[in-house]
C-alpha cells in the first residue's frame, strides 16, 4: 500500500476533500532530476509555439500547405499515438471478457496510459484543425455529414475516453476515499470494458479509413482496400508492445510502489505479452503479404521506396516477430523488452509511411516538419508523461488498492 492510500484511510474524515486535493496537489520528489531539466524547457517552448498557432493560423509554425494539409501532428501524434495506446482494449479483453487474470494487475496502468494518450493526442488534434471551434460540430449537429468517416471517428474518440474514463475511476474513487463511489463505479467497469473494447475496433479501423479516399496521393506499395483492417491489426501488437515498454520503465522508476507479488509476476506477464504479439505480427504479415502479392506491385521493390517497404516489413515486422517468438519460448525478458522497441519503431515507420513519407510522395516539394512542429509533438508527448507520474506517484495504479478495498470484497 502507498503512502498516499495510508494517509487517505486515516486522515479523510478529518479533512475536507478540497484540502485533502490542496495537499496532493503539491509537487513531490526532487526537481532537478535529468527528465525534468530536458522536459520543461521544452513544454515551455512548445506552449509558446502553440499560442503562437492559435494567433497567427496553423501556417506560422508549421510546413502544411493544400496539396499536404496533413503532416506531423496527425500522423504521429494521433495516428500513431492511438495505435500505440491499443494496449488498453487488448488488455481489459484478455482480463474481462477471456478471464485472463494472470494480467489483472498491469490493467490499471495501461487503462491510464490509454486514456492520458487519448486526451492529449485529441488535444493535438485541435492544433491541426484550421479553425479548433468547429471540432464541436460533430457533437452539437452543426453542418456535418453522419456518413464521413470523420464523423465517426470524432464521436468513437470521444465516446472511448469517457468508457475509458469509467474504467479508471476506481482508482480515483479509492485515492479519495470514497467508498460510495467505488462501489457504484465498479460495478459500471464491465460494462465500460464492452462499449470501449468494440469502439476500440471501429475507430482503429476507422483512422485507416480515413485514407481510403487517398488512393492516387498515397504511395501504392502502402495503399490499399485494406488498410482499416491493417491498422486494426496492427494495433493489438502496437499496444502490447508499449505496455512491455512502458511497464519495464514503470518497475524501474516506481519500484517501491509495487508489490513483492506483482514483481514475481512480471515475467511470467511480460513472456505471455510476447506470445500475443507474436501471433498478431504473424497475422499482419500474412495479411500484408496477400496485400502485396494481390495487387501485383512486384515491380516496385527495385526502387527506393521499394527498398524502404521491404525495410520495413523484414525489419520491423518479420524479424521482431521470431525476437519476440524465441524470447517466449527461451523466457528471455531482456529479448522482450528489445523486441517491443524494434516492434514501436516499426509502427512509427508503417504510420508515418501511410500518412507522411508515402503520401504525396511524387509532389515537386515534399513536406518536413519544421522543428517548431516536432517541439510541439515533444512538449505533447512529456506533457503527458507528467500527468501519468503524478497520477501514479498519488493513485492506487502500480501500488495495492487500500485495506478497506480488501475488506468489503
């Protein structure tokens, strides 16, 4: 049990809730640590840059035109980003409805970096938006069309952070205290596990869909019917392999909070997370092979975004597959943890290829970011990671629940 939870069960009929926030609101550990002297000059340049934007227009920081109005921001930030926080509907799937209890204890923490990762990358989705007051449109009814995939996809976004919102709440219910309202919110946690997982399908797909439309401006070694489906895939091992990467890092830096057991454990979760992804990768490759050999683009691979696919299908699909498949079968955790970084590079690559590198490919003038455009994604990307340290240095996530948790069970 965490300080924090100790303190709540004795101090919280003594305080009122606003004192008790007051205090935990107030910075803990030391400041001068190397994450924080990189981190905060830069969220603080970006939030510079980012008044910067909303003055001067989306053109003043950023290398968009019309022929590319899509850059970094989207297909980082929110095509990317999403995928990788995948790992939140896999999960709570594997522990909820498959029963897979030996993974219970990483639900918390990945339903938390799933939700945080939904909140800043649709926040990042406003900085790309040529006028951020029309995203309500979608919402309140305001000149849209129900049948763009937009549509859906702005609605599966919002509709997935409350269900996700809902799953973590437990947590929130047990660091204030409130019996009450753990009790009601636990018992709406399946039910949110249900609407969010089969949102999770519909949106992954539905950011693939997106580019259905593109077929003559996206390159066509990466472009095809399929790839709703593609993404979809490509999210479960996506996911996975930020919760092997996020998890290493979260055993080393809150090492204190977790419990003897659930250290023991981590092995035997981190080889079964392997196992899955895996299957998945082998499943994606398969399907991307059939892609491949339908559409009949032999032709392609002697150039040099031939020579790039293949890098990136044998690279970063076929080779951390058998990584992660010998790392399962020799109980190898340092090969796992190898495996999901060679695994996250490689989404970056397929993403940034669909949306970035292979779009618009043949164009006279090919779009870069400009480096106030990635100090925003950086200052995005730490941002987050600050709010998810300060939740876990405070909230039952990697720490047990409080004794009186225990107890009513």
């Amino acid at each position: 049990m965490n300080k924090s939870a100790i303190a709540i069960e004795k101090d919280i009929d003594q305080k009122s809730i606003w004192q008790f926030l007051k205090e935990e609101l107030k910075p803990k550990g030391k400041w001068l640590t190397p994450f924080n002297i990189i981190s905060i000059p830069i969220m603080l340049l970006g939030l510079v840059l980012i008044v910067i934007r909303f003055v001067y227009g989306i053109g003043s920081i950023t290398n968009l035109t019309q022929e590319v109005p899509w850059g970094l921001w989207i297909g980082f930030d929110v095509v990317t980003g999403v995928a990788f926080a995948g790992g939140a509907y896999v999960v709570t799937f594997m522990v909820y409805i498959l029963k897979m209890h030996k993974y219970h204890s990483i639900v918390r923490v990945t339903v938390l970096n799933g939700f945080l990762a939904y909140v800043f990358y649709a926040g990042a989705l406003l900085l790309d938006l040529g006028k951020p007051w029309n995203v309500v449109n979608p919402i309140i009814g305001n000149s849209f069309g129900t049948s763009s995939v937009l549509f859906l996809v702005a609605w599966h976004f919002l509709l997935y952070m409350l269900a996700q919102l809902i799953e973590f709440s437990p947590a929130v219910a047990e660091w204030i205290g409130s019996r009450r309202a753990r009790k009601i919110l636990s018992a709406m946690t399946i039910g949110a596990v249900i609407f969010g997982i089969t949102l999770s399908t519909l949106h992954q797909s539905g950011l693939g869909a997106l580019y259905l439309m593109a077929k003559d401006k996206i390159h066509p070694l990466w472009y095809s019917e399929f790839i709703p489906i593609l993404f979809l895939v490509s999210s479960i091992f996506a996911g996975l392999s930020m919760v092997i990467f996020e998890g290493s890092i979260s055993h080393k830096v809150f090492f204190r909070q977790i419990s003897e057991k659930n250290h023991k454990a981590q092995k035997g979760i981190l080889t079964g997370l392997a196992k899955i992804c895996a299957g998945a990768m082998f499943a994606y490759f398969f399907l991307q092979m059939l892609v491949f050999i339908h559409n009949k683009r032999w032709d392609l691979l002697d150039t040099p975004m031939g020579y790039w696919y293949l890098l990136e299908m044998i690279g970063f699909v076929l080779i951390p597959m058998f990584m992660y498949i010998h790392s399962y079968r020799t109980s190898n955790i340092f090969l796992v943890r190898f495996a999901s970084i060679v695994t996250m590079v490689g989404i970056i690559i397929n993403r940034l290829n669909v949306t970035v590198i292979g779009f618009r490919w043949d164009a006279a003038v090919q779009y870069y970011p400009s480096w106030m455009e990635i100090v925003v994604t950086l200052a995005v990307i730490f941002t987050e990671i600050w709010i998810f340290r300060w939740v876990i240095n405070r909230m039952p996530v990697l720490s047990d629940s409080p004794a009186w948790v225990k107890e009513e069970k």
